[in-house]
C-alpha cells in the first residue's frame, strides 16, 4: 500500500528585522496549504535570524512565535521552524538555535538544537550525546508491518556538514553518530543559513561542492534528507532587490539514495515540495539495514 506524504521546503530570505523575517514564514504556510502540503521546513533562524543580536528583542521574538504558531494550527499544516529561541532548562533559561517541530493540530513535538554551534551565534551547543539527540514522530505508519511511525530527526547547518574546530573532529560524520543511538529515524529534516558569497569567489565553488557532496553522501547511506537555505545575507533588511543576489550555500530541496528529486534554484524565494512514497523506502530500508549498521 502506498502512503504519500508532501514533504515541502521553503528557500526565503530571513534577516535582522523579525516583523519582515515573521511575513516571510506566515507567506509561506499560506502557499503549503494552498498546494495541500503535509509539512513545510523553513532555513536556520528564519524567524529570529542568524547572527543578528535576536537574544536582547526575546519579547520581540516571543510575540512573533505566538503568531506564526496560531496561524499554522489554523492552516491546519506541519511546521518545522528554524529559529534562534530561549528555552527554561534544568540549568536555567539559554539560548538555543533549533528546529521547533509543530504537527498539523499545532502541538509542539520537540525541539532540535544545534549542536555544532559557533561562538558567535551566542547560543548553547547541544551535547552529543544519547540524552540530548531526539526525534519526532511524523506521521503513523498502520499501513507498513512492525512499523508504527515515522520518526523524523532535526538537523542545523553544521551539524549536517561536519566540524570546524580541531577539538570537534572526532564525532565525523555527525549523521552516523546521531543515527547510532536512533535507529527509528527514517527522515532528515537539515535548516541551514551559510554565508552568502558572490558566485565567482572560489571558496564559495568549494564549500557549494562540499555541502553537496556531503548531502549526497548521507542520503545514500543513512536516509532521506530534506534540507532547505535561505536565499538572502544574515543581515538582509527586507530590500527585494538583494533576494536574488547572491546564491544559497547549499542546494535546497528533497534528496534520497536515487539523487536529488526536485530541481530548485539556487536564487531567490523559492517553495517546492516533493511527494514521497513512504512505502517505498521502506522496501529499501528493510533490505539495506545491515549495510546502514542498522540491524
């Protein structure tokens, strides 16, 4: 039996204002539920922004969630939301830069935070370790035997890519560490936010080279990713004319052990959405779980 779920992804530009940053998101849960999308994921800091002092305007911040949220539960459709936000810990309040994971009712299922962070995102890096490492049931699956639900497993910017420091290096690559203490996970959900550089910069053809490779990689070996950019600076002011600027960092969209299955370009605000035939993969699943170290 085949069971499709409209896995969707939304390139948008997100900037230092969180009212333009809040308009952008709110546009683009319009469009998913127009094109009867089941889940939409949105870039790293795409409410908040990314390196852009969000930690002093939480109140700010706060208000902007409490709309997006509302207006999702309304639409009646999946949110993943990357964001910089604060979260009351065991050890207090801290600042995170996550993934929050809404289902289509508007509860929140968990919240991924980044672990390979750098010091001036001014944010708390997540442990890697069992304890901290979550996934989130997507969907239930009573059609597929002995597997109740999908599980979906949050991932931001470099904790996809790798890390980048020397004390770091020994928990390459970060997919398979995840994936050693949650093997239920069928799904990658990747918001990343890289430094916007002109085409031309050679260092840009590197890391465009890199994180794609790096994509493709993980897609064949361990599961599905979708991964999504934002197509704008860190510091975009809601200009128009500076959207389509410079290109994304990485390639935006859904990509399996087959290659990429959608096509977007690496310009400007862009929505796309895939259909994924959850049965199918299964299939793959089931027979290459001992090469995955799965079994």
């Amino acid at each position: 039996m085949n069971k499709i779920l409209r896995l969707a992804g939304a390139q948008i530009p997100c900037g230092k204002n969180i009212q333009i940053n809040k308009k952008e998101i709110l546009k683009a849960l319009d469009w998913a539920k127009e094109n009867e999308v089941d889940c939409i994921l949105t870039p790293e800091g795409s409410l908040s922004g990314y390196e852009t002092n969000w930690q002093v305007k939480i109140s700010e911040l706060n208000d902007a969630l409490i709309e997006v949220e509302e207006h999702q539960k309304k639409l009646g459709v999946g949110l993943h939301l990357g964001t910089g936000f604060y979260e009351r810990e065991y050890f207090g309040e801290v600042f995170r830069n996550q993934i929050r994971h809404y289902s289509k009712d508007g509860k929140l299922l968990g919240c991924t935070n980044k672990t390979l962070t750098l010091d001036s995102e001014g944010v708390l890096p997540r442990s890697p370790s069992k304890e901290h490492i979550i996934s989130v049931p997507l969907m239930e699956t009573p059609f597929l035997e002995n597997i109740p639900e999908i599980h979906v497993m949050g991932m931001v910017c470099n904790d996809m890519w790798g890390a980048h420091n020397r004390e770091q290096t020994s928990i390459l690559p970060m997919v398979n560490y995840f994936l050693e203490y949650r093997p239920q996970i069928q799904l990658i959900f990747h918001s990343t936010n890289g430094r916007k550089m002109n085409s031309d910069d050679l260092m840009h053809k590197v890391y465009w080279d890199w994180h794609n490779s790096v994509l493709r990689l993980n897609a064949t070996f361990a599961f599905p990713i979708l991964t999504v950019d934002s197509c704008s600076s860190w510091q975009w002011d809601g200009d128009e004319e500076w959207i389509d600027k410079f290109p994304t960092s990485s390639q935006s969209g859904f990509i399996d052990y087959s290659g990429w299955k959608t096509d977007v370009p690496r310009y400007g605000r862009q929505y796309f959405y895939h259909d994924y035939d959850v049965s199918s993969r299964f299939e793959y699943f089931l027979d290459q779980k001992e090469n995955l170290a799965l079994g």
